[in-house]
C-alpha cells in the first residue's frame, strides 16, 4: 500500500473538516435529544421497559457519539492530511444503530399506546 501522492507541506485547511465536525455534531446531538425526548415521553405516560429501552439506547448512542466528535475530526483530518482512506464505520453503526432505536420505540410506543 503506497502512502499516498507526495505532497510538499501540509495540505490545505478547508472548510470541509469543520462542515463535517458539525455535521457529526448535529447528528449527535439530534440523537440524543431525541432519545431523551422520547424516553421522557414515554415515562410521562407509564410506559414499560419495552418503550423506554430503545430511547434510552438512542440517547446513549448520541452521547457517545457526541463525546467523540473531536477524536473523530482530529482522526479524519490526519487522514485526510496524509493522503489515506477513510474509515468510520464504527461511528456510522452506531448513527445507524441509534436511529434504528428511535424508529423502533417510536413504533413500540404508537402500537402500545391506549
């Protein structure tokens, strides 16, 4: 594996790291907020564990994301500096995972309601 096209100095400092950061961020964010919100919703009207374990999830999955929303720029941007590919599959599982978890108690909680 080559180590990517030679380069003279660092490469250039674009805007596009910082949209990413912030998308990541939002993402995050959203997540957890959403967890919360449904979680919150979903004590307020006594429902069971089965509605309250996929927002507590989901809130937990943007927790984490949103601690390692730094790691991951400063990871990414190294990456990008060096000339290699990406990789954050592990982060776009658990984004994926914890939509998945708000989609899932949404339905729980709609199907279950009185």
């Amino acid at each position: 594996m080559s180590p990517g096209p030679e380069r003279e100095g660092p490469a250039p400092a674009g805007l596009h790291l910082e949209r990413t950061l912030l998308a990541w961020t939002r993402t995050a964010a959203t997540l957890a907020a959403a967890g919360l919100a449904g979680a919150g919703l979903a004590g307020r009207h006594s429902a069971g564990g089965a509605v309250l374990l996929p927002f507590v999830l989901a809130a937990l999955c943007g927790a984490v994301l949103l601690a390692r929303s730094g790691v991951r720029h400063r990871h990414v941007e190294g990456l990008l500096r060096d000339g290699l590919p990406l990789d954050i599959r592990a982060d776009a599982l658990l984004a994926w995972l914890g939509v998945l978890a708000v989609a899932a108690g949404a339905l729980v909680f709609v199907l279950t309601a009185p």
